[in-house]
C-alpha cells in the first residue's frame, strides 16, 4: 500500500486505492488544491468525469459527504500522480506528467 497519495513507488490498481483516511485530516478542497491536475480536472473532450466518479468517487463539491469526498480526491490523486500513462475513450495513450511544486497548473 501506498503511504500517502505522492508515493509513486506503488502502481496504482484497485487493490492500491485508498480505503480510508487513516490519520490524513486535510479537506477534499485542501488536496484538489494541492494537485494542479486533479484541480484542473473538468469534462474535457477525451475525460469521462462520470466514469471516473464510479471508479475512486466523487471528488466534487456534488458529493455532500465530506469524508467521502476527501477519500475521493485522494485516491484520484493518487491516480494522477502515479499514473504515467492511461487510455482515453477513444483507445490513444495520453502522457500525464506528474505534478511537481513548480507546475504551473
């Protein structure tokens, strides 16, 4: 498991989202913030927000549940941050940098 949502040792999968916020006290706002990718996130052309939503849950202010919420934004930025590559709806490889203190998001 990984340590935290940065941890970039451990590939995301299923078995490596977080199940909980054990100790992590930070708000869904606070890690959307923190995560220039996960903040910029919306319904682009080739971004299913929906499906992701069913996947690591609703990160969006939607969600009226503040601890499942952060537990969402957690686990998608997880995803985010690890996750070097993934496929679109279409079937193209799209190249996700990691976000660094310096992006620019």
């Amino acid at each position: 498991m990984p340590k935290d949502e940065k941890d970039t040792s451990v590939a995301p999968s299923s078995d490596t989202l977080f199940k909980s916020m054990d100790g992590d006290n930070r708000s869904a706002d606070q890690i959307i913030n923190d995560n220039p990718v996960l903040k910029n996130l919306g319904n682009q052309k080739d971004i299913k927000q929906e499906d992701l939503k069913k996947q690591f849950g609703d990160w969006t202010s939607n969600n009226p549940d503040e601890k499942s919420r952060a537990l969402a934004a957690k686990n998608m930025s997880y995803f985010l941050i690890t996750s070097k590559h993934w496929i679109t709806a279409k079937g193209a490889i799209v190249a996700i940098s990691q976000p660094t203190a310096k992006s620019k998001g």
